[in-house]
C-alpha cells in the first residue's frame, strides 16, 4: 500500500512547487479578467483539436 501511495505521489508536485507558482501567478501582471479569458480560449483550442488537453495517470 505504501508503494502504490508513493508512486501515485511521483506524478504530483510538491508542496514547494505549488507555493512557488501561485506566487509567480500572484506577482505576475496579468488581471483575473485576463486569465479567465486565457482560460476559455485554451478551452477553445481544445475543443477544436488545436491543442491537446495533459492526462495524469495516476495508477
């Protein structure tokens, strides 16, 4: 059980790698308006097949 955990655990990012990007979210220029708008456009592409969505396999 504590192998599974473990490996299910390699594919999230560490507690110090979310606090540094929600501090690079927090510093950078960009308004809630403009990433909700970048948000729906990725969307968009997605939609259209222009990008494709990451999967995380988890087990």
């Amino acid at each position: 059980l504590a192998e599974t955990i473990q490996n299910i655990n390699l594919g999230m990012p560490s507690l110090e790698e979310i606090r540094k990007k929600a501090e690079e979210v927090y510093n950078s220029s960009s308004t809630y308006d403009e990433l909700c708008w970048l948000n729906a456009e990725m969307d968009l592409l997605i939609k259209h097949h222009y990008l494709e969505q990451e999967k995380r396999e988890f087990f």
